[in-house]
C-alpha cells in the first residue's frame, strides 16, 4: 500500500493511493497514519479494505506521510560514494545524529533557508518508518518492525552543522529541513531497499544519481544497531544518509538560494518537489 496524509498543515487526514493513482480517503477507518494504524495488525486491516469502497479525493497539498514521529534520527556518511567525496573515511560504526521533528513538513512545501545561513545544501534519503515497539532486535528480527518506507530531503545548513562547534544537530534541524513523503510505502512492496535508485536536482541540473546498494549499513543492520541504545516507537523515522552530489561536495561548492527548486526521488516511493526561500 502506499499511505499518504492530505490536507492543510495541521488539518491532514488519512488517506491510500489506488492501483490507479487516484488518493482515497481513510478518515472512516482510522484517525492519523500513525501509532497502531502502522503496527502489522493494523497495515493488516487496511490492507483488507477494498480501495473502491473510499471516497475519492482531490488533493492540493500532501502532508509528510507519518504522523506522531517521536523521534527523527540519522545517519551520517552513510554511502561509500559520499563520504569519498567529502574525503572523509567511512565510519567503524555508524554515525547517529537527532533531527528535530519541528523540522517535518510535506513533500512539496517550502524549504526556508534560515537567518544567518550561507551554507544551506540538499540531501536526498531513504527513510525507514517504524511500525511497532522496537528494543534490543537481530538482523533477522529487524524488518518485522519495519512499517514501510518513504522520501526525505536531509536538508543541512553545512556551516551550522560542522563551523559552530558541537554536535550537528543545529545544523539538521531548522524549521522545514526534513521534507519527508509523500507516500509511505509499505514494506511488502519494497523488494529489496538495498536496491533502489534515487536522484536529486536542483533547478533542473540532475546532482544526485546513486542507490541504496552503496549504502555502508543496510537497513536490517541499522534497525537492530539502534535498537541497542534506544527503543524505536511507531512512527519514528530512521534517515538512511545521502549518496554523492550534494553541494558541499561540489567544485567549487553549491548551495541553495531563495527562488531554487529542488526536486529528488527515490524508486518506487514517490517524488518531492521544493521552492527555497528566505526564512
């Protein structure tokens, strides 16, 4: 299935696209596209419902595709190809950093470029949605708790992030940094996300053209990881990192300016489309 959220922000209501590309409305059924709407027994249920029996509806704004993420978390330099291209060397375990979730928007909306930034760059992801209460799981046990999967744009502010000292959080997280939708597609129609291409431009110049397959630590691998050191509840996000092309690693580097377009998908899971403006 793929799951969407609909509406104005704030106001999003539940809904599933068809077999024909037409969005359904879900609000008989369920509240929100979170919590046990996304568990196994509850995709289970929506999955038995005849998509011809909803009301069709016309959508002008998608919402991001999960609602009540506690937690956003990343990974950093996460492909191979990436983190040759930063020249930094790929890490003994992975890298973890918090997005806040203040910074969740839909797909298509505005991207801000906050006050004070000059260095505010793109990042195309794949993000792992979790469906049920995740503690202390195998590899083998991982995807079991694994609701489906979606599009992010990690959008960083690379001077926040790494020139200002500390952690790099601050620099992950302005308001309208994580794009994320527009589908959440369930994992029984992802084959294999270790398989998936994805891509990114920026006012029509194609900067990212990579693949999951070079991704460091799989998903399986990440789910469990981070089970280790924190329980991961339904709804919360795991950022997979970013293949090459973003504008740090540009000669000489790129960065995003009021008026830009950005424009990034992944295989299978949908497309974003984003104006940048001035916060």
């Amino acid at each position: 299935m793929k799951l969407v959220r609909y509406g104005p922000a704030g106001q999003e209501k539940p809904g599933l696209v068809d077999k024909d590309g037409k969005v359904r409305d879900l609000s008989a059924h369920i509240r929100d596209i979170a919590g046990e709407a996304i568990s196994p027994a509850g995709l289970k249920k929506l999955a038995s419902i005849d998509p011809a029996s909803l009301p069709e509806v016309t959508v002008d704004r998608y919402g991001a595709c999960v609602a009540g993420t506690g937690k956003f978390i990343c990974i950093g330099l996460n492909y191979s190809d990436h983190a040759a291209e930063t020249g930094a060397t790929v890490p003994p375990e992975p890298i973890i950093f918090m997005k806040a979730t203040s910074a969740i928007v839909g797909p298509n909306d505005d991207v801000e470029i906050p006050r004070g930034s000059l260095k505010t760059d793109w990042e195309v992801e794949l993000g792992v949605v979790i469906g049920k209460h995740t503690k202390y799981v195998s590899e083998d046990e991982a995807l079991d708790h694994v609701a489906g999967y979606c599009l992010i744009n990690d959008v960083s502010e690379r001077a926040f992030q790494a020139e200002r000292q500390g952690q790099w959080t601050k620099g992950k997280s302005c308001d309208t940094f994580g794009p994320t939708g527009p589908w959440l597609v369930t994992k029984d129609e992802v084959a294999d996300p270790q398989k998936l291409k994805m891509w990114l431009d920026v006012n029509g110049h194609r900067y990212q053209n990579g693949s999951t397959e070079t991704m460091v630590y799989g998903v399986k691998y990440l789910v469990s990881y981070l089970s280790q050191f924190m329980s991961l509840h339904p709804g919360d996000i795991i950022s997979t990192g970013t293949p090459p092309g973003v504008g740090l690693g540009q000669k000489p580097n790129i960065f995003l300016k009021a008026g830009d377009v950005m424009t990034l998908g992944i295989e299978g899971l949908g497309v974003q489309k984003q104006t940048v403006v001035q916060g």
